[in-house]
C-alpha cells in the first residue's frame, strides 16, 4: 500500500521583521494573508522551499541549483533537469517552458507540497518603526530624484513577534529515490532562517514542536491544529478531538518537541501517539519506521543526494 507523511510544524516565538534591502520604496511591509477573517503575517512556501534546498547544499548532497552567496542567485549546475541524480530536481520538481507556439514543455511535479506559514498572531500586533533614511537608493541603485528624496525621509519596517505554523505532505513512492524521504524529514526538522533583515536579526524557522502522521490515508486532516493560550502553552485541540473520535488512528502520530512536555501531549500518548519531547529522539524513531516500511536498508547512510 501507498505510504503518505504529513506534518504540521510550529517555530518558537521570534520577531519577524521584512526585509527592507529588497525594496525601492521608503515603506517595507510584512506579507498578509487573511486567516479565519482577520489578517496574518504569511512567509510564502517558496520561501520555505528555497531554505530546504540551502540545507541539502551545506549537507553535501547533490542539488541542480545551488546558492551562490556572493551573487544572490541560484546556480544550474545543469541546463537540464536530472531527477535521478540531484535530490532537489526529484523532491521539489521542476517546469521550464521554452518560448514559442509549441514550444516543448519538461516539467516533473514537486512529491513535496508545502503549505504557506501563517502567524499565530493577528496582524494587529504588527510595530511600525520609523528612522531616518541613509544613504542613496533608487530603482536598481541608481541615484535618480526618487533616490535622493528617500536620502531625507522617513520611512517605516513592520515587525511582530509571534510564531508561524505550516505543513507539508510527501508520498515517498512518487520520489525516483525513495530513500530521499530521510533528507526530506531531516531538513524539515532542522530548517534554518527562510528570510531576514539582512542580518540583521536572527528569526530560528527550525520547529519547536512537529506533528507528523505516517499513514495509508491520502489526506493530512490536522494541519494547522497548534494554537497557544496567553501564557504561551500550545494545544492541539483539533487534533485531538480527531482523535478522540477516533478519525485519525493514534498510531499514526508522532509528536516531538516542546508540546510533548504538555498534559494534552501526555494524555495523547497514553492513546498511543508516539510522543518524544526531544525532537532529535523523535526524528530518528520515526525515520526507522519508515526504513521499516519501505523497506530500506536500517544502517543506510542518512545523507541521500
């Protein structure tokens, strides 16, 4: 039978701020998406993506385009797409048009999908900070009067301090290489920083607590299911009404991280969730699940290009 993983992963607390070097206006804002009617910062699944594939590069792992750190770009190391060798071509896809009235079309389907990240705080909670322009910045850098009156304006950053949710879903036998299904969940339980501020803060993306389910269903059903209540504690009341009603068969969840040292995490793992306040702990069982399952080699290497 078909295999599926699903996770919904939560960060710790952190300010989040746009990044003010990638616009040409003296007004910098943070991305919104309206969520459960009210409006929430939002960090794009490309965003995400972009950082999964920056993880498998400083790994070693073989991937088609690489970052170049001094260009700001994405390096091909192929003109062509090679799903059999770069992990990034076979997990996240690809598509290249050529021009043209019937021009070709090659393209794979990402087996990873990913959700966009939404804030658990409301935009309300969003700061405005206003300084002082320095320096001259005009479109494409150049000194032009839009330039020169950004020199001596104001302008203004949103921030907010909050946590962002998101979720993602894999069947390992759409991937050529089945045994990527281990650098897909090693990255994701490690992901660094998805954006900044140019360095000039540090906002931890890594999950302080995972939700995953490794299950036959072709569905997730639980995703965004964290919540927080004004001490900071999480909860995971749709999961567990899920649950409870035995929708969802406990078995098929893993939970790791800060909402394992919770009592609604205890008391999910005395349903028999698999519950592992230590995510490194938790991410290594689980992975021998799947090697079991699937099939694949217990002692194999935990880097798969």
């Amino acid at each position: 039978m078909t295999y599926h993983l699903f996770a919904n992963l939560i960060t710790a607390q952190g300010v989040a701020a746009n990044n003010r070097g990638e616009t040409e206006g003296n007004r910098t804002t943070l991305p919104k998406v309206f969520w459960n009617g009210r409006l929430h910062v939002s960090v794009s699944a490309e965003a995400i993506r972009w950082a999964i594939r920056y993880f498998w590069q400083n790994e070693g792992l073989e991937v088609n385009r690489r970052w170049d750190e001094s260009n700001q770009t994405n390096e091909f190391q192929e003109q062509k797409f090679n799903a059999q060798t770069y992990i990034d071509d076979d997990v996240l896809g690809y598509m290249i048009a050529r021009a043209g009235a019937g021009g070709d079309v090659s393209k794979r389907r990402g087996a990873l999908e990913v959700t966009r990240a939404v804030s658990l705080e409301s935009a309300e909670k969003i700061q405005i900070t206003f300084n002082s322009k320095s320096g001259d910045k005009g479109k494409k850098g150049k000194k032009d009067e839009d330039s020169e009156r950004a020199r001596t304006s104001i302008y203004s950053t949103e921030s907010i301090t909050t946590r962002f949710q998101w979720g993602l879903a894999i069947t390992p036998q759409r991937l050529i290489v089945p045994e990527r299904i281990i650098s897909v969940v090693e990255s994701v339980t490690k992901i660094s920083n998805v954006g900044g501020n140019h360095a000039r803060f540090l906002y931890d993306f890594s999950p302080e607590s995972v939700i995953f389910r490794w299950t036959h269903h072709p569905v997730p059903q639980f995703l965004n299911c964290f919540r927080v209540d004004d001490e900071d504690i999480l909860s995971a009341t749709k999961l567990v009404q899920l649950l409870e009603v035995e929708e969802i068969p406990a078995e098929e969840i893993w939970i790791f991280g800060g909402y394992g040292f919770t009592e609604e995490a205890q008391a999910l793992g005395e349903l028999g969730c698999h519950v592992y306040p230590s995510l490194r702990k938790g991410t290594k069982a689980l992975l021998d699940q799947i090697r079991q399952d699937l099939n694949l080699p217990m002692n194999s290497k935990r880097r798969v290009g």
